[in-house]
C-alpha cells in the first residue's frame, strides 16, 4: 500500500518542480489564436471599396508576384491535366473488361500515372499557398490575396481529383 502512496505521488512532485522558477513564455492566448473566434473578416481591418463592400488589401509587391508565379505554374499543370486527359479517358476505356496486366490496361495505367504527375504539380502550389496563408495568419494579416489564389488552385485540383477517381474506378470494373 505504501509503494502504491509513492507511485502516486512522486509523479506530481516531479511534475511540480518543472513549474517553479526559470523563464518561461506566457500560455496567453496570442492575437492570432484569438482571431478565429472573431466574427468573420474582423481579424484584421481592411478598408472597403465605396459600393462594393469588397475589401480591398495593400499586398506587397513581392508577395503578388509569388501569388502570381504560385497560380500561373497551377495554371499551367491544371492546362497539362486537361489536355492529357482525353488520352487517358480512351486509354481507360479500351481496357475496360480486360484482363489485369494486359497490353491495354498497361497502357491505361500509364496513362492515369501520368495524369497523376500533371495533378501533382498543381499541388506544389498549393502546399507553397498554404504555407504563405499560414505565416501570414501568424503575423496578424486576414490572406484575403492569398486565400483567392489558394481556393482557385483547390477548385482546379478538385476537378482533377474526380477525374482521376472516375477513371480509376472504371479501369478496375
């Protein structure tokens, strides 16, 4: 009984004596952390266009052209996807019905890789866009510029992600 008082116990000494004394950060809540909990756009003030209510953000010129790059090579991979996708699409349909590891359905699976590394691509992108959202949500700012770009990259992955889902489905029946 006395063994099990003392394994109880010792845990919480231990536990205390890393609370006393030294130099430790505050657990205050941050500004960013509390952002959230603001009502939607009262993060960081932007003015308001007159008669748009469309706010309009000072973006630096150095985060614009990344913006810019970041979309365009999206753009670019989203433009590849497309015009490799009817290539595929016929390569997954005449090897519907046959037999795994034949002539056609190599083909098809090559075909569905290769849309996969357009795919891929785009999704550099979007990862480099959410680190940018990310520090910038960190630093205090609202990623209004960022966040357009970011959603216009998803929406073209998304399409791209049920394409592959629907061929790739098809080549397995």
């Amino acid at each position: 009984m006395a063994l099990l008082h003392v394994a109880v116990l010792a845990p919480a000494a231990v536990l205390g004596g890393c609370a006393s004394g030294g130099d430790w950060p505050s657990l205050a809540r941050r500004p960013v952390e509390t952002a959230a909990e603001r009502p939607s756009g009262s993060a960081a003030p932007a003015a308001a266009e007159p008669g748009t209510g469309v706010s309009q953000q000072t973006v630096p010129a150095e985060l614009s052209a990344r913006l810019a790059a970041l979309e365009q090579a999206a753009r670019e991979s989203h433009q590849r996807f497309q015009a490799k996708r009817t290539g595929a699409t016929s390569a997954v349909n005449a090897a519907r019905g046959g037999a795994v590891a034949s002539e056609a359905w190599s083909v098809a699976t090559v075909a569905l890789a290769d849309l996969e590394s357009a795919r891929s691509d785009a999704m550099v992108s979007l990862g480099e866009l959410d680190r940018l959202y990310a520090a910038d949500q960190v630093d205090g700012g609202n990623g209004e510029a960022i966040a357009a770009v970011r959603d216009q990259v998803t929406a073209w992955i998304a399409d791209e992600d049920a394409v592959l889902a629907d061929l790739g489905s098809r080549l397995k029946s």
